[in-house]
C-alpha cells in the first residue's frame, strides 16, 4: 500500500507522516526541499523532491500510488490564486484520470461547497469538481478554520488586538490542524471507503470572534480586545503591502463569502474533533507572544 502525502512539512502534513510512520507505513513524500524534514523522518520516508508547480513531476511522483494525500501549495498571495490552485492540481487530477492514482484525500474547506463566491477558496471548489470527474475514488475534507490563521496576526495579539472583517457574532467551526492530521491518516489506512466522500472536519465547537477574544484572553493571560474592520479597510492595508488585485480579492472574498456561511456537513460525532482553542493558544500562542 503506497501512500503519497504532499506538503509533509506543514502543519497537517507534518502530523500525517508522523502517525503513519508510527502504523508502519513508509510514506512517499514529495517535497521541494528535503532538509526542512527532521532528519529522524528523512531515514524513514521515501522522498522525492520537485515542486507541486509542475505537473509533471506530481504525475511521475505519484504515479503507481493507492492513496494521494492533496494540499493546494498555492500562497492566497498569489497572483491569480484560484486559477493558480486549479493548474497546481492538474498532475494529480491527471494521474487520477489515468487510473495511475487510486484514491485521493483533497485538503479542502467549508465554503467549498458554494462553488463560487469564497474568495480563495473556490479553488478548491474547482479541485473538487476536477477530483470527481476523474472516476478515481475521492475524499474532501472540508475543514473549519485552521486555529494557526491567529499566528498571522501575532503583532496585533502582542498589543492585545484582535483584527477581523468577519461579523463578530457569528458563530463558524474552528480546528487544530493536528486533528485534521489525525483524521487524514485514519482515512489514508482505511481501505474501505469507495466514490466520492465528503467530511467536514468542525473543531471542538463553532466560535464566535467575540468568544474568540474571551477565550484567548484567558488563555494568554492578557486582555484580547476585539477590532472589527471592513472589506475597503482589509483591501487597502493589502494593497498597500503590495499584493496583486487577484490576491486581494482571493482573501478579502474569503471572509466575505463565508460570513453568513452555514457548513453543508452539521457538526456531529463525525465532525467534532477534541482540541479546544483555549489548549492550543496556551500551548502555541502564549510562549510566542512571552517571547
């Protein structure tokens, strides 16, 4: 059983091959620079280095394979990153095409399921879509947002802000991605599934920005206040950093589209995972912030 995971070093990767190496299973991973893996990991893996960019080199990587663990690589600053998200998936949708790959677990999220409008995340939408045509068996995982997206406004935390465009009060599943990892690898062992799947991955609970900014102040032990902003203002700062026209859409239509979101999957024994917030902020966040 050849089990591919792309991305091997990210936050749900990196959790990937470390439970299946822990099942006994060797993993093919395909990365672009060895040396970001832990020399531990890199004995007991099987690498194969290029760039999940060239389709050819996904295709030949992958290519004999069971299962297919995808990850869009494609930054949200990116020019043209939907489009970019699409050409990026083309060597595995090939090589599931082909009945060269058997199976793929696609890395996706909520919103997904609007097919247009999400900003970003209509990329995956069309991953999706691309996935299903192909005949091969296909799983998407749409996730709640990552509890990591916090470490993007570290700054803003350090002077007791939290930032958002989204409404305050609506409530959307957060999640770990440990949990997803740990998801993705129960998925990538089972061997029973068959057609196409859809799971949504919803956290512990679904929180609002307001509880957000409660739970981190007692998890960092400092006052969060929360800042609430507007479309124009996010696109301006985005602007002004330098992002293309593309780019900026591509994240300020992410929280747009999904601010009155309600997730096609319910949260149920199936969708919940275990870690809270509160845990990981003090476990992550908090050393971040006293350093």
């Amino acid at each position: 059983m050849t089990i591919v995971v792309t991305t091997p070093t990210g936050h749900v990767g990196s959790r990937v091959v470390r439970l299946l190496l822990q099942a006994g299973v060797r993993p093919r991973v395909l990365v672009r620079d060895p040396a970001r893996l832990d020399a531990a990991t890199r004995e007991r893996v099987d690498v194969r280095r290029g760039d999940l960019t060239d389709a050819a080199f996904v295709r030949e990587a992958t290519s004999g394979a069971r299962t297919v663990f995808w990850v869009d690589p494609t930054p949200h600053t990116a020019e043209d990153p939907i489009e970019t998200s699409e050409r990026t998936a083309s060597g595995i949708v090939d090589a599931a095409r082909a009945g060269e790959v058997a199976r793929v677990v696609l890395l996706s999220s909520i919103g997904a399921e609007k097919r247009g409008g999400a900003g970003h995340i209509d990329g995956l939408a069309r991953i999706e879509e691309r996935l299903d045509a192909t005949g091969a068996d296909t799983l998407h995982l749409r996730c709640g947002y990552f509890f990591t997206n916090l470490l993007l406004d570290l700054d803003g935390l350090a002077r007791g802000v939290l930032t958002t465009s989204a409404r305050p009060g609506m409530p959307l599943p957060w999640v770990a991605p440990r949990d997803i990892g740990e998801i993705v690898a129960a998925r990538l062992l089972n061997d029973e599934w068959k057609g196409r799947v859809v799971q949504a991955v919803h956290g512990p609970e679904d929180l609002t920005y307001e509880r957000i900014a409660e739970i981190l102040t007692g998890a960092l032990d400092r006052p969060i206040r929360l800042e609430t902003v507007g479309d124009d203002d996010v696109r301006a700062a985005l602007h002004s950093a330098g992002l293309p026209s593309s780019a900026v859409e591509g994240i300020v239509g992410m929280t747009a589209g999904t601010r009155d979101l309600i997730p096609e999957q319910p949260r149920d024994l199936l969708t919940t995972t275990p870690t809270t917030l509160a845990a990981w902020a003090y476990t992550h966040l908090r050393p971040l912030l006293r350093a």
